[in-house]
C-alpha cells in the first residue's frame, strides 16, 4: 500500500468536517458527560455550613405508598433514625386505607411519635393517585421544608435527610435535586446492561444541565424544596390531567434555575426496586418522553447532537477514504484516527461518569450504547406517542 499524502480535496474536506465532529464530541458531549462527576466532587469536597451560621429547616419526609406494608416496614425505620440535627417528622400516605400499613405504622408510632399516617380515599379515580396522595401529605406537613420519598426506596445512609437538608441552610436555595437510581439487576438478561445505559445517560444529562442552571428534570423519589413555593404554584394544578412523568414539570414551575441545586454527596444517594425490571424502566422512559416535550430542550440536544456526531464520524471518514483510495496507508490512519478517537473519548467520558453513578456497564461496550442511543430513543419517542393514553381518564 503506498503512503501518500496527495489526496483529493474532497477527501481533505470530508476528513475536516469529521475532525470538527470529533471536537464537538470532545469539547461539548463529553464535556457535559464528566460535568456530573465534577458535580459530585464539589457535593463530596462540600463542607457543612456551621451549627450557628444558618438554622437546619424542619423537615417534613412525604412517604407515597401503595399499600406496601413490607417495603414500609423495611425502610421507615432507617428514616426514623435518621441523625439530623434539626426536628423532622415523617408522613406516609398511602394509596386507599389498608389495614397492613396502618399496623406498620402504629407500631412504630409507639417509639416514634414523629411518625404519621394519612391515606387517599378510594373514589378518587379521575386524577393521578400520586400527586392527590402527595398534596395531602405535603398540606398535612408542618415543616418548613419537604423531602418526597417513596416506600420502595432504600435510603442507605443515616445522613440522608441531613444531606438533602443542607441546601436549604442557604437562603438562595429552594429545591434539592437528589439522585436516586433504579436497582439494576444482577441476574444478567438480555438488553440489561443496554436499559441501565439509557438510564444512566438520562441522568447525567439531567444532573449535567442542574448543574449549569437548567434543571428541566428530577428524581421524584428524592426531592426537596421549601414547603411554601408548593402553595405559591398552586401545587400540582398545571399537571392535574397527567397521570406519570409530571415531577418535571412541576420542578420547571417551581424554579428558575440557580434556586435549585443537584445533590450528589454521597449520603443523599438513594435506590429504588424496578421490577420487573425491563417493563417499569422502558415505562418510566415512554413518560418522560411525554413529558419532555413541553420542558426545556436545549440540554438534550446538545447530547443527541452529540451521539450523531459519531455516526458523523464514522460515515464521513469512510467516505474520505473511499475517494482518496482504499489501498493507502495514511488515508487509512486518518480514519481510524478520527473513528477509534471518537469512540475512546466518548468510552471514557461513560465509563468515569457511569461509575460516578453507580450505573453497572460493560466498558468496551459504551461507545456502540451511546451510537445507537438515537436509535433507541426514537423508539421510545414514537411509544410515547401512541401507546395508551398518559392522561388520568384514561387510567384504569
């Protein structure tokens, strides 16, 4: 194979156009994908504001349940003995009157009489369970602020209402964006480690954008913002015909960018149980999906832009090489250069930021997840929009 370098002017502009590809990739996508690490270091590295500088708020934990009488009683009691320095209670609401979880909770009223009941009457059926069963929990609160949680939420740290708290130390702040993760299976499936990809690409680019003032999304499961502002926007007037996927627009109504911070320390980390695993991930994309059109776009954009930008890559260097001959080397070098540059630099970028997450991937395997993310995406698009109805009369 001969090494030349006098190569047609349309191969030149092909390679030139694929190399302003790559430094998008590297400058832009991978840049907002370590974002999130950087922002758990600066939640990590933070250090508490002193005991006299600003008072810790009394807190209000909003537990939403459907009748989970076992998941309660596995986790309430790490809730209650949570170590905060300030007064805090927790309200459970369940979903319709179950004598299981009104035992579980008497019995833990009995040592903790911080702890509270309250349940959605059964003829409400034309409106999204969830956000009536949260509207009477948060009315029912005294606190000055508010963490909503869910019963199948496993909240590992005993510092978690603190961390999510110490936001709200600064009067600037009104919504903590905390992060919560779907437990990924351990059994292997096929497409598992596919679904925690997307997952965890939501997240980052989320988390990516709170971090520079856009927050367009949040972890419903782990949520808190000052109690007041639920009132002052009518609490969830706006979203009322919704039945999932509507935390985001209500975190887009309630701030306006540098009042909310994301909060990824580590002690304000949570899971959640998804199972079946496949169906509720792929159901809780289809209703962000929804909802994500009427929410602020920019930041994902930049992301997909992204993600096409390495099919860029790969089908304008294969094109350069093709008109500047397929039997030299150097043309050869130039497109594996910029083909195999991409794919590292984007390998990278998921690998440390995934880990960040606790996100479980294959890491020869990130940069064909993030090609074919787009591909994924608009199947979840199209699910979006004609599977059954997202609006509560159609709920069964």
């Amino acid at each position: 194979m001969p090494f030349d370098f006098d190569f047609p002017p349309l191969a030149w502009a092909l390679w030139g156009a694929a190399a302003l590809c790559l430094i998008y990739i590297i400058t832009v996508y991978c840049s907002r994908i370590c974002r999130v690490r950087h922002i758990k270091a600066q939640c990590d590295a933070a250090e508490p504001a002193p005991a006299d500088a600003a008072p810790w708020p009394t807190a209000s934990v909003v537990i939403y349940a459907r009748n989970e009488s076992e998941a309660l009683e596995r986790n309430l009691p790490r809730i209650l003995r949570q170590e905060y320095p300030g007064r805090f209670e927790v309200i459970v609401v369940n979903e319709g009157a179950s004598e299981e979880t009104s035992m579980v909770v008497g019995a833990l009223k009995a040592v903790y009489p911080n702890i509270y009941l309250t349940f959605t009457p059964d003829g409400a059926r034309s409106l999204s369970r969830k956000k009536l069963a949260l509207t009477l929990g948060i009315k029912a609160a005294k606190g000055e602020a508010v963490l909503i949680t869910q019963a199948d939420v496993n909240i590992p740290s005993a510092r978690w209402l603190a961390a999510m708290m110490e936001p709200l130390r600064n009067p600037d702040i009104s919504i903590v964006l905390g992060y919560g993760q779907a437990a990924i299976p351990e059994h292997r499936m096929p497409g598992r480690l596919t679904r925690a990809f997307d997952l965890g690409a939501d997240d980052a680019a989320w988390i990516s954008a709170a971090g520079a003032g856009k927050p367009y999304r949040c972890c419903g499961y782990n949520l808190a913002y000052r109690r007041p502002i639920f009132f002052e926007n009518k609490g969830f007037s706006r979203s009322l015909n919704l039945r999932e996927g509507d935390d985001d627009i209500f975190l887009t109504e309630i701030t306006t960018g540098r009042t909310a911070k994301p909060q990824l320390a580590e002690d304000a980390m949570v899971s959640r149980e998804a199972m079946p695993f496949m169906r509720s991930t792929r159901s809780t994309r289809v209703d962000h999906a929804f909802t994500g059109r009427a929410l602020f776009k920019t930041a994902r954009r930049l992301m997909v832009i992204g993600e096409w930008a390495m099919w860029l890559i790969l089908g304008l260097s294969i094109a350069a090489l093709w008109v500047a001959g397929w039997a030299n080397w150097v043309g050869i070098a130039i497109t594996a250069l910029l083909v195999l540059g991409s794919w590292a630099f984007v390998g990278a970028a998921w690998h440390r930021t995934l880990t960040t997450l606790r996100v479980p991937h294959w890491r020869s395997a990130l940069p064909f997840q993030a090609m074919t993310r787009p591909l994924r995406n608009i199947g979840i698009n199209l699910r979006s929009r004609f599977a059954a109805s997202p609006y509560t009369w159609a709920a069964p």
